[in-house]
C-alpha cells in the first residue's frame, strides 16, 4: 500500500462529506432515515 497511489483529494473530499453530515445530524434532528 503506497499512499502515493491513493488519491488524496477524493479522500479529503469524502472525510469533509461525512464529517459534515455527521455535524449536521448533531445538529439537526433525523427527519428522513
């Protein structure tokens, strides 16, 4: 496993979505599940 071969920003990018989505849910009650 070279972590030059993993794309980096996609991981960003995929850790940002659910860290918000994890914010939001903190937040915000679950409507929709």
């Amino acid at each position: 496993m070279s972590p030059d071969n993993q794309p980096a920003p996609k991981d960003a990018g995929f850790h940002f979505v659910q860290a918000l989505l994890l914010f939001l849910t903190r937040h915000l009650p679950l409507k929709e599940a």
